[in-house]
C-alpha cells in the first residue's frame, strides 16, 4: 500500500512539473510589444445579418497584464483607454474556420505602430460555425460584414474620433484575401467555378456547394473607403477572370507561399495579372499556406490540428513572422500616410456594385459595445 502511495505521488509530481512548465513556457513565449496595446471586444450590428462580433487591438497608455487567449497568453490592457490622436484602422479578414486571433502576432505588430486593428468574426465561416462556406452567400456576406464593420467604427462607435477615416486599411488571409479582393472593388464569376474545378479540382472546389449560384453584381459590397490592402494567399482568384479587378484602385500588397499546396501559387499569378496597378508582391520561398499564421505553442500544437502548425521542411514560421509583420507595417505606413490618395476620385462611402448605379450612404444602426466572452484563438484559414 505505501509503494503505490508513493508511486502515485511521484506521478502526481511529475504532472505538476509537466504543467508548471508547460504554462511557465507559455508565460515566456507570450508576445511583447514595446508601447501598451489595448484590446476591447465589441458588436458591430449588420442590418441584413447577425450582429459581428469584433476583437479591438490599438495603443493605449493603460498598463498591460497577462491574460489568457483561447490556447496562448497574450500581454495587453483589457478595455484600455484609446491613445490619443487620430489613428489609421485596419480591418483584419480571417481565413475559413478562423477566429479574431487567427493573425494576432499581426494586429499586435500594427497595434504598436499606432493602428487601431478591428478583427471580425464572420459570421457562417468562423472555428465556431461553417455553415455559410462553400454557398452563394459566402464571400457576398464577408464583403458585407467587412463594410458594416467600417460603417460601425467611423459613423457609430464611441470613439470613433479617435479613428482617421481618410486612412483605412484591410487585410485578409486566405478567404480572407477573396473578401478583401471584393471590398477593394472586385467582382467574382462563380459561373467559373464549376469548369474550372473539372479540370483544376483545387482544394476550394472541395468546398464549395452543388446548388451554387452566380451572385448578382448588385449583392457585392464594395467600400471605396479602403485605400490599401494586404491580400495573404487569396483563394478563388480564378472567378476574377477576365476583368473582375478592373475597378480597383486600392494599394496592394500581394504574397504567396510557393510551397502552398490549399491555394496554388496560380491564384495570386491571376491576381497579380488583372490588378490595374502593379501589386506589391512577394512570393515566399519554401511557405506553404498556414505558413502565415501565427507559429504555434506547445497547446495549439497539441490541440490544432496538425496542418496548421507544421511547414515545409526548411521553412522557420517564426523568424518569417518578424519580417512579414514588418513588411505589412511598413506597407500600411506607406499608404495610409497623410496625402496618399487612391487613383481615381476618392470616395466616403460604402457602395454596391450595380453596373450603372452607386447605393446612397447608409448608416449602420446605432449599436453598443456588448460584453463578449473570453477571446478565443484558433488558427485556420482555407
């Protein structure tokens, strides 16, 4: 009786060890900005939809602590009072599955350079809920959820003077990159889809549904607002053909993994090809598609699956990062910089492409910041 007693403390010590380590390894591993970041968790209501729930990075002179964030620590100040000034917002796109904290090390990054970060759960394609993935209403309701977003944060927010509404930025990831794509003025054929997946059945055409229909060019939302985006391997590209990015006059930086096997390297080819301007563009040697996302802890390593944490040979996700956040800041400061305009006129509000037509305004209904609960993180984006 005392030798399994004794056995069974010793593994109940070891356990602790394990633990104690484990989260010790956490606390270390934890991100670091040299200003304060705040963040806020807040609903954006979207009057053809559910409300969206939205994660707020952006400067604060509030002291940080340590809070736990779904599978990781991150060291921000909840709630934190808004630095003051007039700030530069990006509006983050996460890829299917994702979650507000799919490209934290991200908003972090521009968080510190004097951001205010807005991360959208979208709604039917989040680690919560997939339903509206692969249908007509996919990226039609991502576009849309991105401008009710902006709508919500310059016309309605509490602190919306904090926010410059000359300088708008969007970045996307994966799905992510198509929603941005369309926001910028894109325009998809999902009339493509199907003869393009019998010859080229690329991971997407996995996704998508029979009973696809081709939106008309009235439900896509536009929002003229963007003047500079950040497209991260952007799948579908192939329904922009032949001239679906003619209308876009947004700033863009374009990168791609040359080892990604869910979205071919093709599809930024195409993207690249029709964008009016010459894009920004880099193509990432040895990266593969979920090369962009944060590089994974022992939990989310453990907990994730398997493809979300694991590159290329040769490929270090963690020394990318610090160039890739440094390459996406930069492009930001670039052009979203006092007197940086778009080609063509600029324009203030969000619009509907209608062939012959531009929407009026319209206001997003008044909405307030909700108590959300704990941020989750989950890296995905297809």
């Amino acid at each position: 009786m005392k030798r399994a007693l004794k056995i069974i403390s010793g593994l109940i010590a070891v356990i602790l060890l394990f633990v104690g380590g484990a989260i010790a390894s956490l606390v270390l591993s934890a991100p670091t900005t040299s200003v304060p970041v705040g963040v806020l968790q807040i609903e954006a209501p979207d009057p053809e939809g559910k409300p969206i729930p939205v994660t707020l990075f952006y400067p604060t002179s509030d002291k940080p602590r340590l809070i736990w964030a779904g599978t990781s620590f991150l060291r921000v100040a909840p709630k934190g009072v808004i630095a003051a000034g007039q700030h530069p917002l990006v509006v983050i796109s996460h890829g299917t599955g994702g979650a507000p904290t799919s490209h934290v090390d991200t908003a972090l990054a521009l968080a510190e350079a004097g951001y205010v970060v807005a991360a959208p759960i979208h709604n039917g394609d989040n680690f919560q809920n997939e339903s509206t993935v692969g249908t007509t209403e996919w990226i039609v309701d991502r576009a849309r959820e991105l401008a009710r977003v902006n709508d919500f944060l310059l016309i309605e927010w509490k602190d919306r003077t904090s926010l410059d509404p000359q300088r708008i930025g969007v970045f996307g990831f994966s799905a992510g990159g198509t929603t941005t794509l369309v926001t910028i003025g894109g325009i998809p054929d999902f009339a493509r889809i199907s003869s393009h997946c019998a010859t080229d059945p690329e991971f997407v055409c996995q996704l998508m549904r029979q009973d696809l229909r081709t939106p008309a060019a009235s439900e896509w939302v536009h929002d003229p607002r963007v003047k500079a985006a950040v497209v991260v391997a952007p799948g579908l590209a192939f329904t922009f053909e032949p001239n679906g990015l003619s209308s876009v006059r947004s700033h863009v930086q374009l990168w791609q993994g040359n080892a990604d096997t869910f979205v071919p390297p093709t599809n930024a080819d195409i993207v690249r090809r029709l964008l009016p301007g010459s894009p920004e563009f880099h193509l990432v040697e040895s990266a593969g598609h979920t090369s962009f996302l944060p590089p994974c802890n022992m939990v989310t390593a453990a907990l994730l699956p398997k493809r979300l944490c694991v590159d290329p040979a040769g490929f270090d996700r963690r020394a990318f990062h610090k160039e890739f956040n440094a390459s996406v800041v930069s492009f930001f400061n670039r052009n979203l910089s006092a007197g940086v305009q778009q080609s063509g006129a600029p324009a203030q509000n969000v619009t509907r492409d209608t062939s012959s037509t531009t929407d009026e305004p319209r206001d997003a209904a008044v909405g307030t910041a909700n108590a959300r609960p704990p941020i989750q993180l989950h890296h995905q984006g297809v």
